[in-house]
C-alpha cells in the first residue's frame, strides 16, 4: 500500500493567505515532510496566514497531527511570522453494513433511508 502524502499550494492573489491542501496518507513517519513546505509557505510575504487543510487527505494519523502542530509551534515561537491553522480531518462516521432497506420503491422513486449512529 501506498503511504505516500501530496500537497497542493493555494496562495491568494494579494499574498495574504497560503492553504496547503493535504492529500494522501499522513502519518508519524512521513509529517515531517510537511515541516519545509509550512515553512517555505510562512516565508512568502511577512504575516501570511497559513492553513494545512487534512480535510480531504485519505488517512491522518492523530499522533501526526500532534506532531505536525508541535512543529508549528516551535517554528512560531522562533520567528515572527504570520499565524497558521491546522485544520483537521471531519470524522466519518463509522461505516455499518447495509442489512435492509426501509421503506419500498413507489412508482420510479426510491424512499430515502436514514442510518442511525
């Protein structure tokens, strides 16, 4: 399997804001390689704001998280540089079997199902 992580640079057009949009895998062994990338971000213009989005990466790892924001804030407390957000992953729900459906077709439409947690 293929634990590798991507990121695309978003940089606005005034420079003020930098989104790094993390895809991929992200875990204890590879988070470090986002450290040169938040930091090459922070170093574009003075105070830009910078957001790490794990929101669409593919697994993200809590331990990385903890690891990554602990870098963030080493790296801000030994400049001054503009702020930056981690913004982690949305939790899915966990992921039941389908056993049956409720409801029955009418006409051409389906009735919709609601899932509990």
């Amino acid at each position: 399997m293929d634990h590798k992580l991507g990121v695309l640079v978003h940089v606005d057009a005034h420079g003020t804001q930098v989104r790094l949009l993390v895809t991929g895998w992200v875990t204890e062994a590879n988070q470090h390689g986002l450290h040169p990338v938040v930091a090459a971000a922070r170093r574009l213009m003075p105070r830009v704001a910078v957001t790490v989005d794990l929101t669409v990466a593919e697994h993200v790892e809590a331990a990385a998280v903890d690891l990554l924001r602990w870098a963030i804030e080493a790296g801000e407390a030994a400049s001054d540089t503009g702020p930056v957000q981690v913004l982690p992953p949305i939790e899915a729900p966990a992921h039941r079997p389908v056993t049956a459906l409720r409801g029955r077709a009418r006409s051409s439409t389906m009735s919709p199902v609601r899932w509990s947690a």
